[in-house]
C-alpha cells in the first residue's frame, strides 16, 4: 500500500519565539533558521511578525539557501469583537502579502482567536466551563470574521485560511472548535489541528481526524503531560503557567497518540504538513536539543 507522504517542519516558537509575553528566545532569525534545517526538518512557519525578514527577496533567499519551505503564518484576531475584524484583517493581509510573494500559493494564513487576552478564559484555561464561553451572537459574529478575513485573503493573495483552536482562548473544547466549524463556510475556512492544544482542552486527536477529516488541512504536532494538567487543573495555574510548568512536554513523552493520529491522517489521505510547535520550558536543554529529540521520535513513527 502507497501510503500519502507526510512532510515535517517546526516552527520558531519552538525557539521561544511567540505572540506571548513569556520571554522570547534570544537567537537571531538566521541561527534559528539554521537549527531548523540542521535538525532535519523541511519547513518552517513566520514566527511572530517582525522575526523573520520582512522584505519577500530576503525571506526567500534565506528559505530557499537553507532548502526550507515556508508552509504558513500565525495571525491571532479576536473575533468575537466584530470591530476587531478590520485590524485583523489587515494583518492578515499584511502577512499573506509577505508570504505570497515569499512561497507563493503554498502557505496557510494560520488564523486564531486574540488568546491569552481573556481573563477568564486565561486563567481557566485546560477547565473551562460552559459558562466560560460565548453567547450564540458572539458565535456568529466569530463565524462573519473568520470567513471575512479568510475571503480577503483568498481574493486578494491566493492564499487559504485554517482555524487554530487554542488554550486560553474562547475556541479550546472540542464543543468550541465544533461551534467554529459550524459557524464558518467550509470552502473557506478549514482547521489546523494542534494535538497538544486538543489534549488539553479535553479531546481526543485521533477522534477528531476520524470526525473532520475534510476540514483538517494543517496539523500541528504537541504532546501534553498528563501529570502537569492534572496538576495544572488541581492547583489552578493559568495558562501561562500551565506552559512554564512543561504541560505541553517533548513528543512521545505525554499522552497524546500520535501512531493513532498518524493512523487516521493516512487513513484520511491527509498529504499536509506535520509541524512541530515544542514549547520552551526549564530542564528541556536547547531549542536544537529539544527539535533533534522530536525529529528522532517522528522518525521512529515513519516520518
């Protein structure tokens, strides 16, 4: 049997470059750069704006030097304020006009909701409740902003839009990112599932592939520590704390199953990409460490 061909990257978050004010790393874009492709990875994502080059030559000329392929761009929009929507979709656009012209037609605009800005959803993050989450206007108004933004881009940059759902914002449970795919037109909006994310959130990765198989267009490989977010949920951390703590841990060290994801993805002729967001944390050793750990165990899984 043929089985589809799962291509890897990792992204520069996994250096401690983040939208978060939690300490970014202290590495140069180029080093960062390097360290990706030395560590066997075949594409990386933007990072938060500003870290990789701006001007499209440079950021090509650096990608296509290290045979690096840019496969997308995190754009984060809170988009349950409905006057929220024009700003976001001005940094989308923004971003998608760099890649464009950068990679072409081949990277996601990665799109999420403004996380970590909630009070309440920050410091419920991994417990949730129902009553934590958004009213069914703010539902909609979450759906018009999405495909908005998504049109836009499209339209105007050739490129197409996937949903992160995210801890610590209002699309974490799997009956949230449910109600986003409900509210957003199929053809424009698809999902970028995180199995970390997914994890801690309450779900069961490999059931959502088997569910949304159609909608998932780009994955994000985490793992989550199952002791760190029972502690986590015990001791009432906040999100950030929840990360700084290691509950998002190496790959094959918590207990997300990626052979089961990986089973589904095949199963599924899923042909994207497989991108490693490892988040930095005490007692991980170095960024290249870590990114060498998590290519060696998807390797020991075929990929």
């Amino acid at each position: 049997m043929n089985l589809p061909r799962l291509r890897v990257a990792n992204a520069p978050v996994s250096w401690g470059v983040l939208e978060f004010p939690m300490g970014a790393g202290g590495q140069s874009y180029a080093s960062v750069l390097d360290e990706i492709r030395d560590t066997g990875y075949a594409g990386t994502e933007l990072g938060d704006w500003g870290f990789l080059p701006e001007n499209p030559r440079t950021l090509r000329r650096e990608l296509e030097r290290r045979h690096l392929v840019l496969v997308g761009g995190f754009v984060p929009v809170a988009l349950s304020d409905p006057e929220a929507h024009g700003l976001g979709e001005e940094i989308a656009l923004r971003t998608t006009r760099l890649m464009a012209s950068a990679a072409g037609s081949a990277p996601w605009l990665i799109l999420s909701d403004d996380n970590g800005r909630s009070e309440v959803r920050t410091v419920n993050a991994g417990r949730v409740l129902p009553a934590h989450g958004l009213s069914g206007p703010q539902w909609r108004d979450v759906g018009r902003g999405a495909d908005r933004i998504a049109r836009t881009i499209l339209d105007e940059c050739g490129l197409r839009t996937v949903f992160h759902h995210h801890c610590g914002g209002y699309v974490e449970t799997p009956e949230e990112v449910d109600r986003l795919l409900q509210a957003t037109d199929p053809e424009l909006v698809g999902l970028c599932l995180d199995t970390g994310h997914y994890r801690f959130g309450g779900g069961d990765s490999a059931e959502v592939v088997r569910r949304y198989a159609g909608r998932i267009r780009h994955v994000h490989f985490k793992d989550c520590d199952p002791g760190v977010a029972a502690r986590s949920r015990r001791e009432g951390w906040d999100y950030f704390e929840s990360v700084r703590q290691g509950v998002f841990c190496e790959l094959g060290k918590g207990e997300v199953d990626f052979p089961a994801v990986l089973e589904e993805l095949r199963r599924t002729a899923y042909t994207g990409w497989i991108v490693v967001e490892q988040d930095v944390h005490p007692g991980m050793g170095t960024p290249k460490e870590s990114a060498g750990r998590n290519r060696a165990y998807l390797r020991s899984l075929g990929i």
